[in-house]
C-alpha cells in the first residue's frame, strides 16, 4: 500500500509539473513523495489535548501538551480517519494519496475532516 501511496503521489505532482506554465510554480511543485508525506505528517500533528481536572466537585477540561510520541501517533491517526471518510470506490492508495497531499499543502478540505 505504501509503495502504491508513493507511486501515486509521484504521479499527481509530476502532473502538476507538467501543467504548470511558469518556472516560478514548477519551483513551487514538490515532487518527492517521502518530503511531501513527512510535511503532511508534521502538518497534523496537533500540539494540545484536553485533560479532565476535577476542582471543587466539578470535572473541567483543561489544555495540557502532548509528548512527541502522542503528537505522532494522533496525527496517524487524523490522516487514516481521513481517509476512511471517503468512498470506498476508490483504493485506499488513491485516497490515502490524496489526503497526503491535501495535507502537506495546509488544504482547508482536509482539516474539515477534524
């Protein structure tokens, strides 16, 4: 599935390439698919998450850190629920293509899906 993944992505920015008219958006085109999956990863990862502290009889949430590990793990996740949101008549390598890229361009479609 990764390989099909890296394949794909590798294909749509190439076509990208190809489409593109002047050489300051080819510049901008990145078509490594390892950079542009590791620039999607960082792009979820989210910084805070909520913590039950009970004071006073009363449970509030509060915001705490999250650890590296977590941060990792949470933004996984966030592109595989992602991509189990879209229609199963596409391959999971299709979609799973598509959110990576959505991702490591701070698309608004894809941080809907959060």
């Amino acid at each position: 599935v990764v390989d099909k993944t890296m394949y794909k992505i590798k294909l749509k920015q190439v076509e990208k390439l190809n489409k593109a008219t002047t050489e300051q958006e080819k510049a901008k085109i990145e078509t490594d698919p390892v950079k542009i999956m590791l620039k999607a990863f960082d792009n979820c990862k989210p910084i805070l998450k909520l913590t039950p502290v009970k004071k006073g009889g009363i449970t509030y949430q509060v915001p705490v850190p999250m650890t590296e590990k977590q941060r990792e793990f949470k933004s996984f996740k966030f592109i595989l629920n992602a991509c189990e949101d879209k229609p199963p008549a596409m391959r999971l390598y299709d979609r799973l293509s598509n959110e990576l890229i959505e991702a490591s361009n701070y698309a608004v479609n894809f941080f809907l899906h959060f």
